[in-house]
C-alpha cells in the first residue's frame, strides 16, 4: 500500500501541502514520490523503544551518578521520562489524526508556521548526519577496545576498515526498503531489550549479595553512605541542588530519539493503531528500564567510588566497556569477565543508532524537499520507495567518519554531540507548541476529542507545563560554565557555554530569517490545514484493515497475536 506525497495546497488526495507562501509551485502527483506504507506496528513500537535505549543509559548514566548522586538521579530521570512521554503523546495525537510522510515537521508547517517547519526540519537533518558519523565512530572505538586488550596494533586495526564496513552496512539496510529496514531494527531493539533485561537482574542480584566476592547484600546501604545527594560545584544545600540540575541534561540525551516515531507515521502499514500503541508502551518501558534500572544502579555503586571515576576518566576518550558504570559495579562485587559482555552490548547499541540515524536523516531530507524546503530531486523514491537521493546525500555526508577515527578526536566530535542534544531539546519544544496550536485550531473547527483515535491524557495544559519545563532545561543547560572549576580553576569555561547556548540563536535565526525572507505568517486556528490528505490516507487505511481481515479469516486479531500484546508484547 502506498501513498502519493505531492499535490495541491489544499487538495484532499492524499498529497503533500507545500510552504504556505508556495501555492503556486505545486507537485504534480508522480509515481516516483512515494514513500511506501510497510512499517508493521510491532516494528514502530520497537523502534520507538530503541530511539531512547542508547549508550546514554549504558556510559552516560556514570558522570551523572558521581556528580549527582542516586537520589537526585533517579528523579531527575523520572521528571525528564514525564517530559518525554508527555511529548510523545503530544507528537502521538496529532500524528494518529493526520499520518504526515513529513512526520512533526509537517505539523509545525501545517498548524504553527511554515518558518517553523523550515527551521525544525534542517534542524533535525542537521542534527542526524552529525550524530550518524559519530555513532559510526564509537562503533569502531568499541571494537578497537579488543585490539587493545590484545596488544595488536597491526593493520587489521585501523578504523578506517570498520568504518567502511558498517558504513556500507546501514547504507544497504536502509537502501532495500523500510520493510527491511523495520525487521531489521526490531530484532536489534530486541535485542537491546534483553540487555537491559539482563542488567536489571545482575544489578539485583548484586544488590542482594548474591554474586562475586562481597556477598553481603548492599540494599540501600550507598544511600545512606556517602549518600543519596552528592554536591556538584558547591558545598551544602546549594551544591546538592547543582547536582541534582545537573542530571537533566543527561537525562534528555538518554531519553533523545524516542520521538523518531514521528518520522516513520508516513510508512505505517496502520498509523492510527501503530502510532498510539507505540506512545502507550513508551511510557511503561521507560518507567520499568530506565527508573528500575537506575534505581538498581545506585544501590550497587557509590557515588564517590575512585573505580566509577576512573570509568568516567575512560569515558572522555572513549566509548567502550571501561567507562560503564555497570562495569564498575562488577568490579566493585568482585564479578570477573562482564567487560567484554558490556563491550558486545555497546556494539549492538552503537551499530543500531548509526543505522535509525541515517534512516531519520534520509527522511528529514525527503520531508523537506516535499514541503518545498530543499531542492525537489530529493524527494524522488525508488520502486521500494526509498528516497534515493536524499539516502546518497545523507550517506555522503557520514564520510566524515574516516577523519575521526583516532580516539584523540573524540573528544572533539563529543562536542557536536553536545550541540545537537541542544538541538534535540529544541525538537522537543517544537512538537509541544505544535500539539498547543493543534489544540487550538481543533477547537476552532468543532472537531471534538472523539473523533480522534488517540488523544495526549496531559492535554493541552500538559503540553504548557512540558513547554515550560523543557525551556527552562535549555535555558540552565549550560549553567556549570559559569561556576568555578576547583579542578581546572577556570572560573568561566567559554567552550563549554559556545557548546551549550550557539543552537539557540542558529535555531530562532533560522526561523526569523525565514520569516523575513519569505514573508510568512503564523497560522491562524481558523486557517490550520486539518484535513489536507487526510480522505485519502482514511482510505487507504481502510483498505490495509479490510485485507487484514481477509488475511485472517475475518477476526481482527488472532488468538496468538492477542496473547503476543498483552505478554511479550509489552516488551518486545
């Protein structure tokens, strides 16, 4: 089942609008512009899980856990997980009644202001064909760890290899379809699953004393010694606070990639379905793997532990199994061997982001090019309807994975890591005014709750206060740059705050500058386009569920489908 993604501004076929100021530059219907519905919902949910299961949860969850400690961790975490759901379901309801193929950069096109949509979409581009190469390169640093263990520094070493093939690997994943392309993704996220599955049953038997050399179980020992609340750049009350602000940033990078299921409601063999289940599941994967987990952590490794700074030593240079604090855990219980467990789990973790990265940055492209943002040979498709050229310019641009292949230039390329979780935050600030305007120009147009087949339970005054929290998280992202450093003695870290604060001026540059240019206009809630497209892909949504039924018998969901929902199904 396909879909057509160009046509008239305000055509009801099917097709794609353009920027609003471009009425008269409209796509002709063209076979070879279509994206091709063959996602699965089981496929979206997993990628939806897999976005947000990263080496953020595994490396990054270690200078939180020192700096802040267990208690200002776990809820820090937990607040940031209320934020990410709350977008996710604000992104789920306006994608469950009109399945974009531009995902949430046609939201904000079609319900804010064309500017908006300009900005957000060369924004996420931007943002994925950095972090692409940079999840290329921790793959290869992850495997280099062997050579390193080994002693070999011969030419079977060299980077370039391994950045070659996993290059031509996610290249070919994504090249033969989203077909392939969503199995291929589930049984990795599956994977990812059992690791984090995995983790939590080591962190608890560690936690009882029931493994390594220290059998005496620690509980709740660590929160009480040295604590629950470390200080971070400050001593008392004030330094307890810093600590625990200073987990959020992190928090958001862990949590950053969950929203990629806004990108994939154009390919959805059933959006209406897939969209909602996958919000629905968010929210209970990321209380059971992400607060269960770091739960777990903190009663199996104290925060001033010289082992877990060491780890975050290694975790400035690079990625490997030496910088994970569940390592340190290991370490500190007397387990022997996890190291190269871990190391096989960051490279599943790795391989699968470079591989969902280039996906999102191949459809970023594609998505601009139909909203008439980017040149229009980039929203040409194959007969697998894969936009081809917007895949070979993304790819190119990951070629500079083979400057980057020593492990001195990480820290550098950390820094465009940094800069586009800045520009992550900001995605997320765009879809919730997205979701607030949508609400607007519903209630405008007398188009009920009801009639939408999911609907955000925060409304639209959740989305206010995840607004506001997600502005005042950008807004002190960067506040240690201008606390003095007792070990540097710096007392202004400028590199840092450039780091820290440049994207929001690209970013608000990127949407005036398009405004003043172009001469657009805010979408008034009257005016919003909530129907554009809308009839054609209810039919085809029809006609997928008709041969659904068909298919099987005429019963909506067999009896092993059912029991796969409601048991493993919440997993996997």
């Amino acid at each position: 089942m396909e879909i057509n993604t160009y046509g008239g501004g305000v055509s009801d076929d099917g097709s794609e609008k353009l920027a609003f100021h471009q009425t008269t530059n409209v796509y002709d219907e063209d076979p070879r512009s279509r994206l091709r519905r063959d996602l699965k919902t089981r496929q979206i949910a997993m990628i939806a899980l897999g976005g947000a299961l990263g080496t953020g949860l595994l490396i990054n969850t270690g200078p939180s856990l020192a700096n802040s400690g267990p208690g200002s961790m776990l809820i820090g975490y937990a607040l940031v997980g209320v934020l990410c759901f709350a977008v996710m379901s604000a992104m789920g309801e306006m994608a469950a009644w009109l399945p974009l193929p531009s995902g949430f950069t046609g939201f904000a096109h079609r319900f804010v202001d064309p500017a908006l949509g300009f900005a957000l979409g060369w924004n996420y581009w931007f943002k994925y064909i950095i972090t692409t190469p940079n999840n290329i390169i921790a793959s290869v640093l992850v495997i280099r760890y062997w050579f390193n263990k080994a002693g070999y520094d011969g030419p079977g070493a060299n980077g370039a290899i391994y950045v070659a093939i996993i290059l031509a690997a996610i290249i070919a994943i994504n090249y033969f379809g989203v077909g392939f392309f969503g199995e291929f993704e589930f049984w990795l996220s599956s994977a990812k699953v059992l690791v984090m599955l995995g983790l939590i049953i080591f962190t608890i038997v560690l936690a009882t004393g029931g493994a390594g050399s220290e059998t005496r179980p620690t509980g709740f020992h660590y929160w009480n010694d040295p604590g629950a609340f470390a200080e971070y750049k400050a001593t008392g009350g004030g330094g307890r606070f810093l600590g625990f602000w200073n987990v959020m940033t992190s928090a958001v990078f862990s949590f950053l990639g969950a929203e990629l299921v806004g990108v994939t409601v154009g390919e959805a063999q059933n959006p209406r379905r897939a969209i909602p289940r996958a919000v629905k599941l968010t929210f209970f994967r990321i209380v059971f793997f992400y607060i269960v987990l770091i739960l777990l952590l903190g009663m199996a490794v104290p925060y001033n532990s010289p082992k877990l700074l060491s780890a975050n030593n290694a975790g400035d240079e690079t990625v490997s199994a030496e910088a994970s604090p569940f390592v340190v855990a290991a370490m500190i219980a007397g387990v022997d061997g996890l190291p190269d467990v871990i190391n096989v789990c960051l490279l599943i973790f790795t391989f699968s982001a470079a591989n969902s990265d280039l996906y999102i940055a191949t459809r970023s492209l594609y998505s601009l090019a139909i909203e008439g943002n980017a040149p229009r040979i980039f929203g040409r498709t194959n007969d697998k309807g894969v936009p081809i050229y917007a895949l070979a310019l993304s790819s190119a641009c990951c070629t500079i994975a083979f400057m980057s292949t020593d492990v001195g230039t990480f820290k550098t390329f950390s820094y465009f890591v940094t800069l586009v979780t800045i520009f992550g935050i900001l995605t997320w600030i765009s879809i919730l005014v997205s979701h607030i305007c949508f609400v607007r120009a519903r209630k405008a147009q007398n188009i009920e709750d009801t009639a939408l087949a999911y609907v955000s339970p925060f409304g639209v005054k959740g989305s206010y206060a995840a607004l506001i929290f997600a502005c005042v998280i950008t807004f002190f992202n960067g506040w240690p740059t201008f606390v003095h450093n007792p070990v540097t003695g710096e007392k202004f870290d400028w590199r840092n705050f450039i780091v820290s604060y440049i994207p929001i001026p690209i970013y608000l540059g990127m949407i005036f500058g398009y405004k003043i240019i172009m001469k657009t206009e805010r979408v008034q809630a009257g005016d919003a386009d909530l129907f554009g497209g809308k009839a054609k892909i209810d039919d085809d949504e029809a006609e997928f569920l008709a041969q659904e039924m068909r298919r099987k018998g005429g019963v909506t969901e067999t009896k092993y489908q059912k029991y796969y929902r409601v048991t493993l199904g919440n997993f996997f």
